[in-house]
C-alpha cells in the first residue's frame, strides 16, 4: 500500500492564517500541524510508504514533515515531502490529478498494489484498512469516502449519489448541488465527499495519464477523475458511518471536520475543549503524532499581587506561562505568555503569542509571535479591530496575522 497526501492547496479561504505558509501547515490544537491528522491516520492504518505533494509556500510545511515524520529507512519506511518538480512540462501542479500524475514516477519506483489518496487538511480518525477491504471486495475503479452531511449543507459539498440497487456504487457525483436528495436510509442526509479515495495502483495511472491528455479538464480528483469512474460504472462509496477507530467513543466517533474557512478552524478548536470533547485528543490507541516540543511544563504561578493564573475548559501546551492572568474556553499553542490580570477568553492563540498585563483577547485567532501591549484589546470593540487592519469574520471571530505588535 502507497499514500498520497495532497498537500499544494492555498487556503485562501483561511487567510491571514495563509498568508506565509500553506494551508496543511497551518497550527492546530495547540501541539499539532492540520496534516498531522492526514499523517497520523494513514500510520496507525498500516501505511509505511508515504509522500506528500506540496506546491504552494510550502516551506513550513517540508521543515515539519522533515522534522516530524521520520521514519526507519532500514525497513522502507518513510513520509517523504515532494514538491512540484515540471516533470511534464513548464508548468506547475494544475489540480490534484494533475499533481499526482507529474509524481507518478513515485508509484512507478514503490509498484504498490493499492493507492490512498488523502487531503491534508481535515481534522478527523479515518482507519483506512476497512475502506481498503472494502474496495478490495467491491472490484472497484475508486472508492471514495463518504460522510453524513445534512441535506441543507448538500451545496457546500461534493456529493455522492448510490444506486438503489447497490449502496455502496456510486450513481452520481455531483459538485455542490442545490437540488440533492436524501439518503433512503435517512432522508434529511447525503453523502458527502471526504476526499479521501483508494485505487488500484494500474487504474489510478491510467486515469490520470487519460485525464492528462483531456485539453477542456480542470485536472482535479473529485470534479474530473470521480465522474469519469462513475460514468464507466466503477465507483464505489465507502460510508464514513461504519468506519470503527480503536479506541473510540460513542461522542467522538465519526467525527470529521472541514476547517477550510476561520468559522469551521474556530469552531473546529471549541470541539476540543469540552469535559468530554467531540473531538478526544486523548485516544491513546489511535494517536495523532506531531513533532515532540523540547520544552518544559506548562506554569500557573501567581503575579505580584499574589492572583493565580488560571485556565477553565482550555487547552495549554508545553512553555505556557500564565503568571495572575485568566484563560477559559480557549487553546494556547507552546510558548505563550498571560500576564498579570490578562484576560483571554474564547480565543486560540499560536505560537510565542505574548499577552501583556490587563490585556482583553476574545473570540479571536492570534498567529505566533503577535505581542498583546499592556491594556490593550482584541475582538471588544470590532470597529477598532477593523481600524487596525485585524480580519473580521461576519461571526465575529478576529484574526490578527503574525507578528504583530497590538496597541
């Protein structure tokens, strides 16, 4: 078995968190990158041969995959960062498919047998083996991951259409619809498109070397590769629902998340905070990996005037220091700073984010190395937010872009 994770996309729907790094490798719960969640899953899946195609700002993120996914070249074993190389041509990746097949030199050297194909930049537990034996079973061309979506959200997603006679083949797929119908199993949902396929490794290079050749294609997976599956009879759907991660609860199971705007990353962070969280970070038998922070603990110590730091229904990574501040309902990635009498409150903060004494944060995205002066506020006062040039979502969420000094 071989894993794609598509990696090259730009996010601009989550700027200004983009605006210097590529969307899989924008932070997430504190200690994590988004394509940890991709990596993580295609691991504790049995995978041992893993490249992710980058393309755009993707510094950041080849310095994380390096650092992090390091596995045994003894046993072959690796996650390997691959950028955009022009292998066909003066072009960059023009889509997805068009991504994989200027890489297929990579599948050609492994000769795996199945191919998964994951985005990186979900947050959710996938184990990948069932949808493979699933496929295996099936004879499929793809089989594409599916997950329960309310029929009103139908026109945010791609959605996938079963036969009645065959659940699991796929009829139709088609790109946000106004017009979609319910499951029949369940007439107020729809199957929406994970991103997530498998492939024999031979129909994959044929599909995208014929997709290739195709002069009106946009070269991309689900609107151009799928269809042409479906329309030859060959697809599959593989239903999220009976998807079981070892280790999971009834609250958490089958959770997936599409962080793609600032509204789903933020709320996306909130699922994490609960007694019992939607999403549990805390299942040992199914991991998420990141790089391993040489930090010390995390510190709650009391200011001059002898107030605690405190934190209530929040995430806290490792070099926190919260010295008499207060934190609730919000996650603090490693080396963050809460002074005396700082207040921060439904927030998410990045890396090295500094809060100065009587500081305000609330329902606000700050990106590393953002300095909060003494006194000074974030999302109190959303016309002074949008004086400063802070991005403000029409939920009311502030972003304040990295390394800024707010006064």
């Amino acid at each position: 078995m071989f894993g794609i994770v598509l990696a090259g996309g730009e996010g601009k729907r989550l700027m200004p968190l983009t605006a210097d790094r590529a969307k899989p490798a924008v932070p997430f719960a504190g200690e994590y990158r988004l394509i940890d969640f991709a990596i993580s899953n295609l691991i504790n899946s049995g995978l041992r041969q893993i490249v992710v195609l980058t393309q755009y700002k993707s510094h950041s993120l080849d310095r994380h995959v390096s650092q992090t996914w390091r596995l045994s070249g003894m046993l072959n074993a690796y996650v390997a960062s691959v950028p955009a190389q022009q292998r066909l041509g003066k072009h960059w990746f023009q889509g997805s498919a068009d991504a994989i097949l200027q890489s297929l030199n990579l599948i050609r050297d492994e000769k795996p047998d199945i191919v998964v194909v994951v985005g990186a930049d979900h947050v959710y537990r996938m184990d990948f083996r069932d949808m493979i034996d699933a496929h295996i079973r099936n004879k499929a061309g793809v089989t594409v991951a599916g997950i329960r979506q309310p029929l009103s959200l139908a026109d945010q997603f791609g959605v996938i259409e079963a036969d009645p006679t065959n659940s699991e083949k796929i009829s139709a797929f088609r790109e946000k619809p106004t017009d979609a119908k319910g499951l029949i199993d369940s007439p107020n949902e729809v199957l929406a498109s994970m991103g997530n396929y498998v492939f024999d490794a031979d129909v994959l290079i044929d599909a995208v070397t014929r997709d290739g050749e195709k002069i009106d294609s946009k070269h991309d997976m689900g609107g151009d590769i799928v269809p042409d599956f479906v329309g030859r009879g060959e697809a599959f759907v593989y239903d999220f629902i009976h998807n079981t991660v070892p280790g999971s609860t009834d609250r958490d199971r089958n959770y997936w998340r599409d962080v793609g705007t600032i509204d789903s990353f933020f709320e996306a962070h909130q699922d994490l905070i609960f007694p019992l969280p939607v999403f549990n970070l805390y299942n040992q038998d199914w991991p998420i990996f990141s790089q391993q922070w040489n930090s010390p603990p995390a510190k709650f110590v009391r200011d001059d005037k002898g107030t605690s730091g405190t934190a209530t229904e929040s995430l806290v990574s490792l070099g926190c220091v919260v010295s008499g501040g207060h934190i609730e309902r919000s996650v603090l990635s490693p080396w963050v700073t809460v002074e005396s009498g700082a207040e921060v409150t439904d927030s998410v903060l990045f890396e090295k984010v500094r809060i100065g004494e009587g500081a305000i944060v609330r329902r606000a995205i700050l990106d590393k190395e953002v300095v909060v002066a003494p006194g000074a506020t974030i999302g109190v006062d959303h016309d002074l937010d949008r004086s400063r040039g802070f991005s403000v979502t029409p939920s009311g969420i502030v972003v304040v872009e990295k390394g800024v000094h707010v006064e």
